[in-house]
C-alpha cells in the first residue's frame, strides 16, 4: 500500500471524499483503508504528510 497524489481515477479505483479532499482507492487496497482515519500531520519545518490511523 501507498500513498501518491494521481490525476484521474483509474478503471478498479474507488473514490471516497473526507474534509473535501476526494482520495483513490484501489480495489486491492480497500481492505486497508476499513476502519481507518487519514489525517494530515504537520511538521515542525512546515510540511507535513498524510497519515493512516486506525479508529
């Protein structure tokens, strides 16, 4: 599993939406992302990154 920023969906992608922020989802990934938060985590130096968290 992993995470990237894509232009279009493709073909077996599903596309579910969280804060206004539409995220792909992979038909072979979606058992991970069951029962899950993402949640973007900002660092000290200014950038941050997207998190998977359980819930």
């Amino acid at each position: 599993m992993r995470l990237a920023l894509e232009e279009s969906a493709l073909e077996n992608d599903e596309i579910t939406e969280q804060g206004g922020i539409q995220f792909l989802v992979n038909e072979r990934d979606k058992v991970y992302f069951e029962n899950v938060k993402i949640d973007f985590v900002k660092s000290l130096f200014g950038g941050g990154q997207f998190k998977v968290l359980r819930v």
